[in-house]
C-alpha cells in the first residue's frame, strides 16, 4: 500500500480490507540475527481458480457482490463513500462538489434548519482525509453539540473523534503516546470553542490547530460587540485560524445573518478576505459568481423542487389549541398579576436599578404562575431571605427570556424573585406567601385546566400514531406536566412510557434516556429547552407540544427543528401552540412574536431570526402592560392602548429581513450546479461500490446460501432476520458474531435510508455486511469446493449465442499527484470475452449484464464444465496484453473523472495520473455455453 515513510512498509491481506493494513519497518527484512526469517516480509500472488472451485452461476454471481462490497478505497471520483454508513440525499452532495473545485477549501453552508449540514460537511472532511489532502480535523462547536458531533462521526463516517473541553483534557494527556499537544496528537477532535477561546487555551491550539476546521453555529462566531465578551473572544479565535491562508475551513449555520449586516459580513470575511467588503446588496455579476463559489444558502423548497423532485421532509402542520382558567387558576393568575402590576408601578419612584430589580421580579414571578402551580410554588416557597439575591441583571434575563442561540437555562427563577423580595414590606411578603398557597392548593386537580388540555391533546396524538414531545419552560414544571400524564392516561394506554428530561440530568443521561425511550412502543417525552439544541429527536418523535409558549420565536424553531428535520421517517410532523386567552401576557407574546414568525415562514418557506431588538422590544410591551393594570387582563392585545410605535418598527425591520433571506437564499441557492451533474458522479461511485438496492441483492442471496432466515416484515422495506440462539448455531462463527445478542428471536433491519421505525440501516458499510462480505470472499479463496461463493462456474445458458468466458478480476491503480502521498484505488471489473475471436471483448456493462441475467437451462456434464474451465484459464494467460490495454484505458478515463470534479482546480490536479497495477487478481471464471 502507498505510505508517506520510504521506511515502513504498509501491507495488507490480500483478502483484506483497509482498516486490515499493517506497517512493518524495513529493517526487519534484513536485521543481522533475525529469529525467525519465514516472518520476513515476502512477496506473495493471489491465487488462480482451479477446476476444484466448479459450482453454479448464483456462487459465481455472490462472490461478485462480496468483491465490490469489501472495496473501500474505490476506483471513483468520489472516494469516501466507500467509508459512509449512510446513503446522503443528492442535495447533499453539493457542497462536497464545491469543495472540490476550490484550494483551499473555504466554504459557509447555510442551508435551511434541518436539512443535514453536518452530513454535507462531514462528507467534504472524510473526502479530503481519503484524497490525502489533510491529515487532521476539528470541529469547533458549543460544549453542549460536542457529544452529536462525536456521534455523527462515529456512526456515520466511521471516525474515531475526541471531545476536547474541560472535564476531558486530563485524561486526554494521560492517553498521549508523544510529547505533542492534545491538537496535534489527536487527529479527529471536536473542540469545544467556549474551551479553546480563552486567553489560557487559545495559544496551544493555534500553535497546533489541524489543516481543516469545521465551524458549527457559526454565527455565534460572527463580529460583534465588546460587550458580549463570550461572541467577541469566539470571533477573534476564528479569525486567527482564518489568517493562515492555506487552512481548509467550512462554516456551518442555519441563520448567517442575524440582520446585523457588519456580522454577516465578519462571517464571509473569515472565508475569504476581501468578502468582508463587498456590497453584498449590490453585487455586480462576477462578484455574485464568485461569492457563490463558497456560499450555499438553500430553503427545503429549494430541495425538493430543484434537487430531489419529491418531498424528502416532513410536512409540518402547525396549529393552535387553547385552554380557558378555571375559576381558582383565574384567582391565582388575577391576584399573581394584580400583585406583579403593582410592583411595577410602584417601582416607579425608586432609582433605576431597584426599578429594573422589581420589574424582573415581577416577569419571573409572572411567568412561573403562567407555566404551572409547580412552577409558581417553587418560586414563592421558601423565601424569607434563605437565598443569597442576585446583584446581575443579566441573569435575571437569562431565568426569564430564553436566548434565541445559547443554551436557556431552565431553573427556577429564584434569584430574580429574591432580589425584588430584598425590596417588599411585610405586607407584600404575606401577598407572596397567599400566592404559593394557592398554587399548591391548585396543584394536580381538575382546576388546573391546562394540565387537563394538554392531557386530551396528548391523548389525541397518541391515538394518531404520533410521539409527542411536550416543551416547558421550567424544570418544576416538565416533572409536574410528566406527572400529571402519568396520571390521566395510566388505565387507557397500556405501555406508555412518559419521561421527563431537564437540566437537572447531564448531556450523557439525558442521550441515555431518549435512547432507551426511542425505543418504546408507546412514549412521551416532556422536557425543558436543554434538548431544544444539540440532540436529534425525529427518530424518536414526531410531534411537538408547546405546554410554554418560547418568548423568542427562534426557541420555538428550535424546539420544532428537533423533530421536523432530516431523518424523520413519518410523514407529517405535528406541532402545537399551547396558550390561554385569558392570560394578557400570552397575547402579547403571540402578537408581537409568534404570529409574526409564522407569517415569514409561510410566505418564505424557512424561518428568519427575529431581530436582536426583540427581547427590548418584548419588555417594553410587557412593562407597558403591567402599568396598564387590571383592565389589561380583560383588553384584547389591539385594544391595549398600548404605543405600538416600536412594534411596528420592530415588524418591519423583521419584514426587511426576509426580504434579503429571500434574496439571498435566490441567488446562493447553487443553481450552477445542476443535479443530473451530481447523479452522474454518484452514478459512476455506485457502479464501483455498488448502490443500496445491491446491499440488498447481496445480503438477501448471501443468507439464502449461508441458511440464514431473511423474512420481510409487515412494514414496507423491513426485513427480519433470524437471530436466536439455535438460529447463530448454524451459522459461520464471523458472522454468528457480528449478530445482535440478547433475548430477541428476530433483528428488524432495513436497506434504506432514512429507515422506517424500529429497524437498524444496513449499508455496504455496517459491521454484518462487511462480516459477511470478508468471509465469503476468504472462504472463496481457501476452500475451493466448498465454499459457498464459488470461484468457477460453467452453465448452459440461452443468454448467450457464442460460447462467452466472463472473467471477475480485481484491479488496482495508483493515483499520483505531485507533493503528496499516492492513493491505492480498486475496482471489480468484470471482462467479457467470446471465443469466436481471440480479439473480441465485450463491453463491460453487456458483461455485467450476462453475470447478472445468465440462468442454467441444460445440464453440462462435469467433465466437459471442467475442460472448459481449464481452456477458459488457458485463454486468461494469453490475453495478458488486452487486458492491460483495457486498464490502461479504464485509468485515463478515471484521471480524466477526477480532473472533471476537481475542475482541474490547481496544478496538482491538472497533473495527477492514474497507474493500471499489474497483474490484475483474478477472482472467478463463468464461462456460459450457449443453448444448441
């Protein structure tokens, strides 16, 4: 195999996969006293057929498929999908196509929410790693995506990535083998980028930063201000990586302009310099074309109607259910508001802080007795001073907005409470402690008519097959809803499992839980915003609840892009907006943000963010609302008497801002590339490595052969595979192995992707394909005779009108550029030739053909299949000269598929060659007689 040291011989098994290869140091072969020199490494041939392999064409047919399924590093333009576990959509492949037209690579992906830009960058990262043309990768990513990422890598690319954080760098230096740093010791890591932007991290890791780095949420890296020191000190980690000019660097994120035109501009800055001052609004012609080269911006409408042709995502369908307060939830929430409204108004005289401490406190305490009577008693229970009071209002906005990007923290607002309890009299004290009275009494009966809604529509979902997610805002109020639905459905649904998930459980139990919950017949999840981001749930659920309404529409988006995004396997995605209109405070959030939202996402087809004035823009309604008082609960929003001045400049600027979405998304939406382009080059990878329908040809002839059950499932594409115990007895132990254990008589498995529910994928590239794969194709070569993929087969057939030799060969290039590492390629060809002419060769795909279509129709004799086996090997010898012609040709035609992706990119590419390697391995021999 090609290595980067003259030193180190890489050698692998002739039957061998690549992950098989092993490197041996030269010196071995000629060290003075060597032990045992039969160990030296020697040159060795792949061995003939022989007239011993005689079987049938189907034995002939299935060490055809073994072949071209152990093939990893492919004789394709597109060399990674012989390591994918999954089979990407079309559009996916897209930025992976620009990718390979630009050195270094610089690329922002800003396709829509919940389209897969994680699969279309890290087929960009496994490419370059296979090409050669980088050697380590880091993801830079929030702290709280680190463990997605390392999954993504894992299960789909099959990549081994670190976690680079805090609580992972000790043991990550106890595991170094070298002096280096953790950045350069590790090859695939996923870095937190909240670690590496500090002052004490950010040297070591530029000093050692890999050739390629993928950006996750990017836009939390854009230019900002200052202030916000935790953005300020990303962006400036980014572009000090994006100084050095020859990094490979791709840019990920949903929303790359946050209608801050300077901080789109930083991003674009960071791929390409002078970006940063184009007049993105008023790009000429050619500063749009070469824009377009790095930026790919595309709405699910744009997919499926230019890309896909069909529907590829689910439909959401959104709707609104409401609940009316029961007379004691109408007395907390009046006597809750009326004692909020006063605090407000009150405040009034005191200085500007005090009058921002009691306002905070008086939304917190709102907003607790608006979630649920748990919510509202943990806020009011327990004060008198017990808890130390906050002295930063930024926290107070954290306990009571939920940020649109980061993580929103799900507790308890206590500490914002506590401050504006520092300011009350004793009178107001009592009002607080009447409060909390009336919530426990309110707790966990018919009065509390929202937990009662939410239980008939949960109910209602279930009915129709769907998994509903419920979402609230605090973690007292996800375990009381969780509760309560245990409750009202324990006789009716026999089975069902609802579990809670909150900030109170770590990243890794929270993953544990929805992994085991995935998996029930019957669920239910309630959680807080702590799985709004970073956890992929459309495997899981397929509908969405919002028992709390977000108070930023970007949550809402978020929450919803949890379950309406790639992957999803039902059809319709439903999600809910959960309110009362008896609660003021609900109209204006609805009002002002939520209706808006879904306006722009109607009429564009993908959400906007909301303006960064949103959350001022929010309190100075809600501020208004509390100095309205009492005649506010009763008011519809319109006839507030409110100013409405700043929401209506607020709306616009929103407006201003799917204008340019649309815009923009219109102009990057990659038109230039065609996808009858992208069909080709995939085309031509599956005629190599084959395509999913193959893994299924293969998979379903290998059992039938081996007396493995294979039945289909009731469900569509789903197949059942016999797995017992007594089942694995009869079985090859290497495949036996790779089986699933435990107690299950049958494994569900599926050859399509994305994969119906309760079935595992099988992909040229799971661990019982390649199992089963590997050992057809060594017990081929060592047990002729016997084997159950036969080497040799002679059949009468009426396929055929001349006596044709098809012969199963493996061959092997060697692709050379200049100043890098030669990659090994290979292929399985099949080589067709009539005996009428020495000279004449079939086309490979009639070739293909005739293995795939010849079926014995007469009997032959074994001597006579014998003789011609032995002519056909005969022959074989002779033709060496066309065959390596043929090679020769194959090679020129696939340096000429590389350049054409590469668009002949560089002088490297220009100059690369394709080497045919002599002697071609012959697997197998049919030979196919015609019918007289």
């Amino acid at each position: 195999m090609p290595g980067d040291r003259d030193d180190v011989l890489m050698l692998r098994p002739l039957t061998g996969a690549t992950d098989e290869v092993v490197a041996i140091h030269r010196q071995l072969s000629t060290m003075a006293g060597y032990s045992n020199p039969d160990e030296r490494p020697r040159s060795a041939s792949f061995p003939a057929p022989s007239v011993d392999d005689l079987s049938d064409a189907t034995g002939a047919h299935l060490l055809w498929q073994a072949a071209r399924l152990t093939l990893r590093e492919g004789a394709t333009p597109l060399r990674s999908l012989g390591r994918v576990s999954i089979r990407p959509r079309t559009y996916q492949f897209v930025p992976l196509l620009m990718a390979l037209r630009l050195d270094p690579v610089r690329i922002l992906i800003a396709d829509d929410v919940g389209v897969g830009k994680t699969i279309e960058a890290l087929l960009v990262a496994r490419e370059m790693l296979d090409r050669g043309e980088v050697k380590r990768l880091c993801v830079l990513c929030p702290p709280y995506l680190c463990e997605q990422w390392q999954k993504e890598l894992s299960e789909k690319f099959n990549l081994d990535a670190v976690i680079i954080r805090s609580g992972t760098v000790g043991q990550l230096e106890r595991g170094k083998t070298s002096p280096e740093s953790i950045y350069k010791h590790y090859p695939i890591q996923v870095v937190s980028i909240d670690f590496v932007k500090s002052d004490r991290n950010r040297h070591t890791f530029l000093l050692d930063c890999p050739e390629l780095v993928i950006v996750d949420e990017a836009h939390g890296a854009a230019a900002a201000d200052t202030r916000n020191t935790s953005q300020h000190q990303r962006h400036a980690l980014i572009h000090e990586i994006a100084k050095k000019m020859d990094r490979h660097m791709m840019l990920l994120t949903a929303t790359p302009h946050s209608g801050v035109e300077g901080a789109f501009l930083s991003l674009l800055g960071l791929i390409r310099n002078d970006f940063e001052g184009w007049p993105i609004a008023n790009l000429n012609e050619p500063q749009r074309v070469e824009l377009a080269r790095h930026f790919v911006q595309r709405t699910r409408g744009d997919i499926e109607k230019d890309w896909e042709g069909q529907h590829c995502f689910p439909k959401r369908v959104p709707s609104d259910e409401t609940y009316r307060l029961s007379d004691a939830y109408r007395e907390l929430f009046g006597k809750t508001y009326d004692f909020c409204s006063e605090l407000v108004r009150t405040g009034q005289a005191l200085d500007g802080r005090q009058q921002r401490v009691r306002y905070w406190g008086a939304l917190a305490l709102l907003r607790c007795v608006m979630s649920s009577p748990a919510a509202a008693l943990a806020a009011v229970e327990n004060r008198h001073g017990n808890l130390p009071a906050s002295e930063d209002e930024a926290d107070f906005r954290t306990l009571v907005f939920e940020s649109g990007e980061e993580r929103t923290d799900d507790s308890q607002p206590t500490p914002t409470v506590e401050s504006a309890e520092a300011m009350m009299d004793a009178g107001d004290r009592r009002r607080l402690l009447e409060l909390g009275r009336l919530a426990a009494k309110l707790a966990h009966t018919k009065d509390d008519t929202k937990l009662a809604g939410c239980a008939k529509l949960v109910g209602e979902l279930l009915r129709k097959g769907f998994h509903p997610i419920v979402w609230c805002r605090y973690i007292a109020t996800a375990e009381y809803v969780a509760e309560g639905l245990r409750r009202a459905f324990k006789k009716e649904f026999d089975g069902l499992r609802v579990v809670a998930i909150t900030g109170n459980l770590s990243d890794d139990e929270r993953r544990t839980i929805i992994d085991e919950l995935s998996g029930e017949k019957m669920r239910v999840l309630v959680a807080t915003d702590c799985v709004s981001e970073g956890v992929n749930l459309q495997r899981g659920f397929s509908a969405a609840i919002h028992y709390d309404l977000p108070w930023n529409p970007n949550r809402l988006e978020q929450r919803e892009g949890r379950v309406d995004r790639y992957g999803q396997i039902a059809p319709v995605v439903k999600t809910i907006r959960y309110f009362s209109p008896d609660s003021a405070v609900d109209g204006v959030v609805l009002r002002v943000l939520l209706d808006k939202a879904r306006e722009i996402h109607q009429a564009l087809g993908t959400h906007v963010p909301v303006p960064d004035e949103s959350e001022s823009v929010t309190e100075a309604v809600l501020n208004a609302l509390f100095l309205r008082g009492k005649q506010a609960a009763d008011d519809s929003q319109m006839e507030l008497g409110l100013d409405m001045t700043a929401v209506g400049k607020f709306h616009r600027q929103w407006d201003m801002d799917a204008a340019r979405e649309k815009l923009n998304r219109t102009r990057f939406a990659q038109r230039a590339l065609k996808p009858d382009e992208v069909r080709r080059e995939l085309e031509a990878t599956d005629a190599v490595l084959g395509d999913p329908e193959a893994v299924r040809h293969f998979v379903l002839d290998a059992a039938q052969r081996l007396g493995l059950s294979i039945t289909p499932d009731r469900k569509k594409d789903v197949y059942r595979i016999a797995v017992s115990t007594q089942a694995k007895a009869a079985l090859p132990d290497a495949i036996s192995f790779v089986l699933p254990g435990g107690k299950a008589s049958f494994w569900s498995v599926s050859f399509i992707s994305p994969t119906p529910e309760g079935a595992e994928y099988l992909g040229r590239n799971h661990r019982f394909v390649s199992a089963l794969a590997q050992y057809l194709m060594e017990e081929a070569i060592t047990r002729p005779g016997t084997a159950h993929a036969s080497r040799c087969g002679v059949i009468r057939s009426r396929v055929v009108s001349n006596l044709t030799t098809l012969y199963l060969t493996r061959v092997r290039y060697l692709l050379e550029q200049p100043e890098r590492t030669s990659l090994l390629a290979e292929e399985v060809q099949i080589l067709g030739h009539d005996s009428k002419k020495d000279s004449v060769w079939l086309p490979m795909a009639e070739a293909l053909r005739l293995l795939a279509e010849a079926k014995p129709d007469a009997n032959i004799p074994m001597d006579e299949r014998k003789e011609l086996i032995t002519a056909a090997m005969t022959t074989w010898k002779k033709v060496e000269p066309v065959v390596k012609e043929q090679m020769e040709a194959r090679a020129t035609e696939l340096a000429e598929s590389h350049r054409r992706v590469r668009q002949a990119v560089s002088l490297k590419v220009r100059n690369l060659a394709v080497k045919p390697q002599m002697p071609p391995d012959l697997l197998g021999i049919l030979v196919l007689q015609p019918l007289i």
